[in-house]
C-alpha cells in the first residue's frame, strides 16, 4: 500500500514539472513570459515630417533663369563687286515691273517730279531737253521723250527717260556722282497717255544712230530689287560685258524698229513747251565699256 501512494506522487510530481516547463515556455494562454526586447536601430531612421526647401538666394536664381537673348546682330550683305550702287529713283514710292515685256527695261512708277538720280557714279553722255515724240510717227528714237544717259564707272550705260525736265548743269561729259539728280520724272515720249514713270535702261555705250541699244539690252529688275533692298554692290557689268560680246556693240534692232509713214491728212501735232535745242547732245564717238 506504501507503494501506491510513492506511485501516485511521483506521477503528480511529474505533472507539476511539466506544467511548470511549459509556462515559462509560453505563459498563460499562449503568452510568453518572457519581457519584449527593445528591436535594434540600424541604418538612417525614416522622416515623416516635410522639410520646407530653403528659399533660394538671388545668386542662385540668377544662375537657374537663362539669360535673355541680345539683340540679333546685322550682318551686311557680301559685297558682291567693287562698285555701289543707287535706285534711280530717290524720295519717292515706287513700284516696277518685274519681267520681260517687249523690251528687256523696266517701267518705274513715281509721282510726277521725283528725283531721276544716278544709279552710279560716273560720266554723262546723252542729254535730250526736247520732247520731239509723236504719236503720228511713234519714231523709235523719240520715245523716250526727255532723257539722260550716263556712262558708270562700271563700264555700263544706264538711261533714264519720259523726263519732265533735265537737271540744271547736266550735260555730256558731266562727272556725276552716284545718287546725283539728273532729272525729274514725267509723262515725256510716248508716256504721254499714261502715268509719270521713269523709263530705265541698262545696255553698253554706242553712237546715237543705235537708238535701239540704248533702249536697253540687259533686264534690269533683278539689280534694282538688290539695290532697293540694301544689297547695293550686285553689278550688272558682267551680264552686260557678255551679253555685247555675243551680240557685237552695234547689233541690229529687231524690236520696235520702224516708224509710222506720215501721209499728207497725218501731219505731225505741233510742239508746245518744247525747249529749242538739238534732240540729242552726246559724248564723243562710241567707246567700248
């Protein structure tokens, strides 16, 4: 009997141990007994806070923005020869016509009395102060009315016609200087029935009897566009200079060449305000450019 009551204990002795192991394991209902341990810290700890950025200093701001562009340099066009030029046409609004119509000239539109200048400096070589065109004969020659021409120093001839009136002390063999007044536009030559303009021709120098050449042989409208605009040394010369070597100084007229024949009831008009005078006061004989 003494040994049941040793079993029994023992095996209650037993329960306790292992009631006693398994609460400091985990404590009471599964919590463990044991004080939670403070985690370590590593690394950099998280900000939640906003930091507000510091206000930039003027310098900064002044290194952040851009500069503000400077004005765009002027460049002035290439010189495109030695020489410069003018637009015949000084003062005055202007307008001209820009292809090729009969003739290889231009028509200048300008009010009556603007300044005919010289679209170079240079030499004058035919002066005509009367206006002997007539719509009767329509004589190729009188065309033009009142007109001066001027031999440049670029070796070109450049005529200025349908003038009011010619410039006081313009005369052949004349020094003039690019942008001098010749004359004044009009309605002269066969401009009689439309508005003022200057007629303007370049071609080469021949004598007067080669009326027909100095009508023009070279289209101007392409210099007087680069003189207007500011390109003022775009010559014509060597257009010109070429253009008279394949067709010799002298060629022969094949446009607007013949007058109208004057029967007996298609007398000429009488002149008025015409000044007395020979038509055509030129320079020399003919001279090469």
């Amino acid at each position: 009997m003494r040994s049941g009551h040793v079993g029994r204990w023992a095996a209650v002795a037993g329960a306790l141990l292992l009631t006693g192991a398994c609460t400091q394991a985990t404590g009471l209902a599964g919590v463990s007994a044991q004080s939670p341990s403070t985690p370590s810290v590593t690394g950099t700890p998280q900000v939640t806070a906003t930091i507000p950025s510091p206000t930039p200093s003027a310098e900064h701001q002044a290194a952040e923005r851009p500069p503000k562009g400077e004005d765009p340099v002027k460049v002035p066009p290439p010189k495109l020869s030695k020489y410069t030029y003018t637009f015949p046409v000084k003062g005055c609004e202007t307008t001209y016509q820009r292809r090729l119509l009969v003739l290889p000239k231009t028509t200048i539109w300008a009010g009556e009395g603007c300044a005919f200048v010289a679209p170079i400096g240079g030499v004058v070589d035919e002066v005509n102060v009367q206006n002997k065109w007539r719509p009767s004969t329509d004589a190729g020659a009188d065309r033009e009315g009142r007109f001066v021409t001027i031999i440049g120093d670029d070796g070109v001839r450049y005529l200025g016609g349908h003038l009011d009136s010619v410039a006081e002390g313009i005369k052949p063999g004349v020094r003039v200087r690019a942008g001098q007044l010749l004359g004044r536009v009009g309605r002269s030559g066969n401009a009689r029935d439309t508005g003022p303009n200057l007629y303007f021709a370049i071609s080469w120098k021949t004598g007067p009897s080669f009326w027909w050449v100095r009508r023009g042989m070279v289209e101007p409208w392409d210099y007087l566009d680069a003189w207007q605009s500011g390109n003022r040394t775009l010559s014509p010369r060597e257009e010109t200079l070429a253009l008279r070597g394949k067709l010799g100084e002298t060629p022969r007229c094949t446009v607007q060449c013949s007058s109208k024949k004057v029967s007996n009831d298609d007398r000429p008009e009488p002149q008025t305000g015409d000044d007395d005078g020979p038509t055509v006061v030129t320079i020399g004989p003919s001279q090469a450019p």
